[in-house]
C-alpha cells in the first residue's frame, strides 16, 4: 500500500506540475478590447498581438506578449499626455521671464487641461520662484515632470504596475483554451485527488508499526535531514510563493482547473488566493491523518491535530467563501491581529462596515476576540489554546511540517536571533496599524513623517507575503516546521508576553526520572533545549513555546506534563537554565 500511494502521489503532483507547461491560450481582437477596458488602451495595444491572434500559444509567449504591449500603451499616453522636450523649454522660458505660475501655463494649454491640472499639483511649488543657475532650473522642472509622467499620467491613464499585475493574470486566465479548459474536473481528479490517495495510502506505513514515535533515521532520511530531497521539497514551496504572491499570471492553469469547486462555494470563478486555501486546506486534511497515525498513542495530539483541521476547514475556507456567496463580506472568525495585519486597513473596516449587521458584528468581533480573547484565553491556556489548536499557521506547520520539526535550531544564537526578529515585527506591525487608523480617521497620508501607505504596503510585502509565505514555509525542510512562528508572527509576540509574565500554562519536569536521552530537544519544534529544563526538574517558562506537547509525547519515561495551574505553584527556576 505505501508503494502504490507513492506511485501515486509522483504521478498527481507530477501532473500538477506539468500543467503550466501543458496549458494553451487563444486572444482574438474582441477579447482584447474586453480585457483592456478601453477601446483608446486596446487599440494601442493591439498592434503587439497582431502575431499571435486566435493562435494557440504558450503562457509565457502570451504573457512576453502582454509586457510589450502594455509598454506600447504607456509610451504612447506619455507621448499625448506627457511633458515632450518642446513643453520642457516652453515652461523654461516663463521661468527666465519670471512669469511661470498657474495662469500662464494655463495660456499655454488651456484651462482645465491634463497637463495643466497636473502641473499645479506637482509643480505649483517652481510658481514664482528665482533659480540660482539654468541648471537648477532644468533639473527642477524635469523631477517635476517625470514625477507627473510616473504618478499621474501612467496610472490614469495608461497601465501602471499594480493594473498591470492585475491586468497580465486576467488575460492569463481568462485565454485558457484547449484541454484544460474543457477537462478542467478532469485535471482537479488527476492533480489533487491521485496526490490525496496516494498520502493516505502511505499512512499504512505508520500503521502496521507499533504505536509510538521512532527515532530510526530522521537526520538520515534524504528528506528530513536538509538533503537532497530535503533541498528539492524546499525549492519547489519557495517557487510556489513566489508565484503565489508576485507572479500569479503563471498560475492561471492551475487557477482554472479549481474553478469548478469555487463556482459551487461562492459563485465565482477562483482566484489564486481560492487556490492557495484549497491546497491549504487538503494539504491539511491529508498530512493531519498522517499525523494522528504517527501519533495514534497519544489522545492529546489526536484532538489537537481534528481541531486544527477543523478550523482550518470550516473556519478558514468554508466559511468565507459561503458567506461571499451569500453576497456578505469574507471573513475568518478564528483569525485574530495583528496576525491578520489587514484587518485595520481602510478597505476592510469599510467593507466590513456596508455589510450591515453581520458585518458591524464582524467588525466588533474581530477587535473584541484580538485585544479581549486572545490574552484571556493565553492567560489560562498559554498559547497553545490558539498557535496548536486553531490557528491556520500552525496547523500547517503541525501537519505538513511534522516531518521537519527536527530540523529546529536549539542554539542559544538561534533563541537570540528570534528574540530580536519576531518583536521587531511585532512592533512593525503595531505602528503599521497606528498609521493606518490615523489616516482612516483623518485623511493625513503621514504620520510623523512617514507615508502610512507605503508602510503597509512593505509590511504587506515582506512580512505579510515574503515572510509568513516564500521564507515561513517554503524554508520547512532546511530550518524545521515553525520558523514563521518563531521568528516573524507577531500574534505569537503578542501571547508570548502573556504567557511569560502571566499566564497558567506551562511544562513540568520531573528531574529525577529524566534519563538525558534528548528526544524531547529534538522534537521541539520551537528551538527549546528542553532537555536542559528536564535535567534540573525546572518547568518550562518560555514565551516561544506553544504547548504542542510532543515533547511529553516522545519522553520514554513521562518526565514532561502540559500543565494549567496556578502560576504561584510554579517551581522558580535558576540562573543555570536561561529562559
């Protein structure tokens, strides 16, 4: 059975990742005209389709395609609505005269129009303005000038970058022809479903063993133990978030063949975010029987892994989606900020805000359960109650990652290193949320100087995309499975401080029966040397530390307890084992 699962398992993902290569697209001029949303756009454009019309083409010609043509639309807006060099002299010559201002500019062009409007809104600060030489002058009417050209001219009204990102994935999904685009179940059934049977005909293997958890060969094994496959494993999850979160136009075969689930949830075709929750979410589904069936001794890891399957399932994707069917606003009950950092942002408090009641109740729940819940709930369960039982993150890490938990750094380097980063973000994110809620109640596009947009936007970028994506799973294979919890997520910050000045939960240690074998260090997934604990009989107060209970699990002699008691109860700790 593990053999045919896999066989399996190769071919579906195999078929999956052959897919981009497989997938065809078909334009024609009325599909242009329709994508560009603008006969003056599809007109300029169209010349740059002209050799690849109603042909069946590859996405990477259609999208090598695209990029020449939304260039061909830009120089030729910036050619009608942009400053040439003759403007350039023109507005030189009223400076020397001194008698550039608004109105006679206004004489150049005319009243009310695009270059004149645009003029006053950047350059109203050269208005009557003496110039030390002719190079100051030029040089200051030209920043002004290629300001107006990359601010105002290319957005309204050629491409800018953000409608060309938008721009290249619809015409890439939407240009599917061929074998995809009719055999799009088909695919789903060869992709998804042979890879799910095939993991789950491999979960024999831990069963026709006895129960418990082995140690044979995990920094042996070519996947576990940063090889190989190890290697491979992490190339292609950092490939995939790549693509996830800046390059999507090269998803649009495998966007297309989950269309048909999407249709039967919310209505709509998918998008690549519909993708990524449902592999999230079967990814889940199929590794948390694996682990249960590795685990199957241990009635804590069996519940805690089916509640993180079930938020994830229920909570994380079937919700949302119902709720964007039932025309309400897309909303995960369970997520919590500043995890979920875009809760705040001016888009989601007005959409939460048109939604009516439930979107009023949705609003009031999200900041009650994020500055109320979650340090109640921390207080009497530390954070396990959320980092290993419901949170997406986690259970992601849990379940596919459980491979990799080994991998964990334990060095006191690591732990330092940790300590700086994730409250470095944690802080990031909370003057991020400042400034984003004064500009929502002010209109100010600065606070202290500094552009409340573009902080969301490089928060949203590195952190919310590069960080917890591209780095917090794609490096599960070289650095263990919670490196996006030990050293970005700023919920875990925010419970960590609960949990280690006040909190309830924690690891007792029986030291006497401790027989220094290590399995609990190697198995923390949170880089804590937890046999340093046990050898001193010392509980476990660490902020990091999410209560997930294999270390207990793997003891051979039951020297670890999660427990939630009395913090007054705690054994103090020395100075011997840092915290």
């Amino acid at each position: 059975m593990n053999r045919l699962g896999t066989i399996l398992v190769v071919i579906g993902f195999g078929i999956f990742l052959a897919i981009p290569f497989l997938t065809e697209h078909n334009v024609s001029d009325s599909f242009i005209t329709k994508e560009y949303n603008s006969e003056e756009r599809a007109k300029l454009a169209s010349s740059a389709y002209t050799s690849i019309l109603n042909q069946d083409i590859t996405t990477w010609k259609l999208l090598a395609t695209t990029d020449e043509a939304i260039a061909l639309v830009n120089k030729s807006v910036i050619d009608t609505y942009g400053f040439s060099g003759e403007d350039i002299i023109r507005l030189e010559n009223l400076a020397h005269n001194n008698s550039l201002n608004a109105q006679s500019i206004e004489a150049l062009w005319g009243k009310g129009n695009f270059k004149v409007e645009a003029f006053k809104n950047y350059g109203s600060w050269l208005f009557d303005r003496e110039f030390s030489s002719d190079e100051e002058l030029e040089s200051n009417i030209k920043q002004v000038t290629n300001n107006i050209a990359q601010y105002e001219v290319i957005p309204k009204k050629g491409i800018d970058k953000y409608a060309a990102k938008s721009l290249k994935y619809s015409i890439s999904k939407h240009s599917i022809t061929g074998l995809l685009q009719n055999n799009a179940v088909l695919f789903l059934l060869l992709t998804f479903g042979l890879t799910a049977i095939g993991g789950l005909l491999m979960l024999q293997v831990f069963m026709d063993e006895k129960p418990g958890i082995k140690n044979n060969g995990i920094f042996f094994h070519p996947a576990k133990a940063r090889k190989w496959l190890g290697i491979i494993i992490g190339t292609l999850l950092i490939s995939f978030y790549i693509l996830l979160y800046f390059f999507p136009e090269y998803m649009g075969g495998w966007i297309r063949i989950v269309d048909p689930i999407s249709y039967k949830l919310n209505g709509s075709e998918a998008g690549q975010f519909f993708l990524y929750g449902f592999m999230y979410t079967t990814s889940m589904l199929v590794m948390g029987a694996r682990m249960m069936a590795k685990y199957r001794h241990n009635k804590y890891q069996l519940i805690r892994t089916g509640s993180v399957m079930f938020f994830q399932t229920i909570f994380a994707f079937l919700i949302p989606e119902i709720l964007v069917r039932l025309n309400q606003p897309y909303f995960d009950f369970k997520n919590a900020w500043p995890l979920d950092y875009d809760f705040f942002f001016d888009f989601e408090l007005q959409k939460l805000i048109a939604g009516g009641n439930l979107g009023m109740f949705m609003l009031v729940w999200g900041i009650a359960f994020s500055l109320i819940g979650v340090p109640i709930f921390t207080y009497f369960y530390g954070k396990r109650w959320y980092c290993s039982w419901v949170c997406g993150c986690g259970g992601l890490a849990e379940t596919i990652g459980d491979p990799f938990r080994q991998l964990s750094d334990k060095s006191l380097r690591a732990w330092k290193i940790e300590r700086y980063m994730i409250y470095s973000v944690l802080v990031f994110a909370v003057v991020m949320t400042v400034g984003v809620l004064y500009t929502y109640f002010t209109g100010a596009s600065e606070l202290l100087g500094i552009n409340t947009f573009s902080m969301r936007q490089v928060y949203g970028a590195f952190i919310g995309a590069g960080f917890s994506g591209v780095v917090g799973t794609g490096f599960y294979p070289l650095m263990g499975n919670r490196v996006w919890c030990r050293f970005g997520c700023p919920l875990a910050a925010y419970m960590g401080i609960v949990q280690k000045i006040k909190s309830r939960f924690r690891i007792t240690t029986n030291g006497g029966q401790c027989i220094s074998c290590g399995n609990c260090s190697t198995y923390c997934e949170m880089g804590i040397d937890v046999r340093s604990y046990a050898q001193r009989g010392e509980n476990i107060v660490r902020a990091s530390c999410v209560g997930c209970g294999v270390c207990a699990a793997v003891c051979p002699r039951g020297v670890l307890k999660l427990e939630n008691d009395s913090p007054t109860n705690r054994v103090n700790t020395t100075n011997f084992v840092r915290r």
